[in-house]
C-alpha cells in the first residue's frame, strides 16, 4: 500500500470533512470551491480554510468538473508527482500505473502522490458508508428489519439516495427511499443512478451482497415541492426554517434538508402502514454563506 502525501476535493458542503480526515493523517488536502471567494470568510468556507489549501474555481471552469479536477491535481504533483482517482485503487491499477507508483516509491526525490475524490464523493467507494449507516438503523431498538420505512433524503449528486437503497434491497429490508431532486433533472440521476450500481457490481463481487440490483421499486425521484434553480432560496424559506427550530429543535437549511423536510411532512399526513424518517444530511453551516448572499432574509427574522 503506498501512502498520500495529497488529496484534492471538489466543492461540496461536506468537503471540510474529507480536509479534517486529511489533516488527522498528516495528508495535505486541496479544496476546489465554485464560484468567488466570499468577502468575509464563514461557516464551510472558513472552516475549509482552516483545513485545507482552498481554492476558488471559476463557474464556467468548474462546470467540467473532471477535467478541472484533473488539471489541477496534474499541477499539484508537478512533472515527477503520479494523480489517481478513489475508484482507480478499487477496480485496480493498470501494469504501467504500478510501475510508475513503484518507481515513486523507491525514488528518493520524487514522492509526490496526488488523489482525486470527485464532487459529492460521487463513486461506487461512497456506497460502502451507506451501507454501515443502514446495518446501524436497522437494529431490533431502532428501525428493525421488519417494518416498512420510507426514507426521504434531499439529492445533491444522489449518491447518498443511491447508497441508501442499494444497502437496503442487499439486506432485504422493506424501505424505500424518497430523494428530492435538488440540483439536476430526473433523466440525470436516473443516469448517475445506473452508473453507480454498474460501478458497484463491477467493483465488489455481487455474491458479497445481494444477487442483483433493481431499484425501480426502491428508489423515488421526486420533485421538491417549490422547484426553482439550485441555489436560490425563495421568499419566506428562512423564515420556515427559524420556525422549524423553535418548534422541534431540528435545525434545517432552505438549501438541502428544508426540501426534505417539506416532503416528509408531506408523506406523514398520508402515511398509516409505514414509518417516515427524514434523514438529516448537514448543510447548516451553509447558513453562514447564505446569510452574506441573502441579507435581507436573515435581517428580517423575528424573535
């Protein structure tokens, strides 16, 4: 097993925990961020900054992600450096990769190696975390495996929707899971959706889990209830949100988990037969960012 000296993320609102992960192994972590640098750093982006080398990457560049990734993580490891991404260590080296990497290896001057984890840890890699979320729910004092449960789960990439249900249906528990799409259209996640299980089954023996992998009956791609363009936030959703907090001590965002929230809200006034679990993502230190993008918002907000 060769060892890191560098990982290069993507922007993604969990990506100052791959930085933390990084720093508690002594790896050195670069952190691409869309868009400007903020005025005044806060919430994911001062916390990044703390972490990692952050970088701002322009929209227009940054809308090809794996050539932006690859361009700078080539930069990184310099002319003697080797660049790899998560899923080339699962799936396997080619012959000339690993005599590069050994070549690295025994070199005394040239060490430098670069990983690439994309956007939304979107690989078959991620699907394994999942997997111990669900083992863990599904304990006789939680979820159990005999009940009905439907998930809902707010979908930026989708792979945690994915992970979620290819866990469930290979441990034969009766759920199903209600992703709202937030950032893509229904025809793209149906495709990172197929990509991902192809991934999964190619890159894990389908004997070590389940036979085969169907989820149209598991996974439902639903809409948000007020769709819009990602990133924008709609008049009175702060507002909902403040209102959600003082009422339940569930702090959601009007991002992500405002949009499943609303859903699950929605499912439980129908739902008799079944348990309905939002399942919490994060995103709330996203307020931070949002409050300088949408002052008037947060200004307005009642006691």
């Amino acid at each position: 097993m060769w060892r890191l000296s560098k990982c290069t993320y993507s922007c993604s609102w969990c990506l100052y925990l791959a930085a933390v992960s990084c720093a508690e192994r002594g790896l050195r972590s670069h952190l691409l961020l869309r868009g400007e640098q903020p005025e005044v750093l806060t919430g994911y982006n001062l916390v990044s900054t703390m972490y990692g080398n952050v970088q701002y990457v322009p929209r227009s560049r940054y809308a090809n992600r794996e050539e932006m990734l690859r361009t700078y993580a080539d930069l990184v490891a310099g002319d003697d450096g080797s660049v790899l991404w998560v899923k080339d260590i699962v799936e396997g080296l080619e012959a000339t990769d690993v005599a590069k990497m050994d070549d690295l290896s025994s070199s005394k001057t040239s060490r430098r190696k670069v990983l690439i984890v994309n956007e939304g840890a979107g690989d078959a890699l991620a699907l394994l975390g999942m997997f111990r979320l669900v083992q863990y729910l599904s304990q006789d004092h939680l979820l159990g495996k005999t009940k009905p449960v439907r998930f809902v789960v707010d979908a930026g990439t989708g792979t945690t929707t994915v992970g979620l249900g290819v866990a469930a249906m290979c441990l034969g528990l009766p759920w199903e899971i209600n992703a709202v799409m937030l950032a893509d259209t229904l025809e793209n996640y149906k495709r990172h959706e197929d990509r991902l299980i192809a991934e999964f089954t190619r890159q894990f023996p389908a004997s070590v889990f389940c036979s085969s992998l169907d989820m149209n009956h598991m996974i439902k791609w639903v809409d948000r209830q007020h769709p819009r363009k990602f990133g924008k936030v709609l008049e009175g959703e702060v507002e909902m949100c403040q209102k959600i907090a003082q009422e339940t001590g569930v702090l959601v965002d009007p991002m992500y988990t405002l949009a499943a929230w609303e859903i699950a809200a929605e499912l439980v006034q129908d739902e008799k037969s079944s348990i309905v679990v939002m399942l919490h993502t994060g995103g709330t230190l996203g307020m931070f960012g949002l409050a300088q993008r949408y002052k008037s918002c947060f200004t307005n907000l009642k006691d």
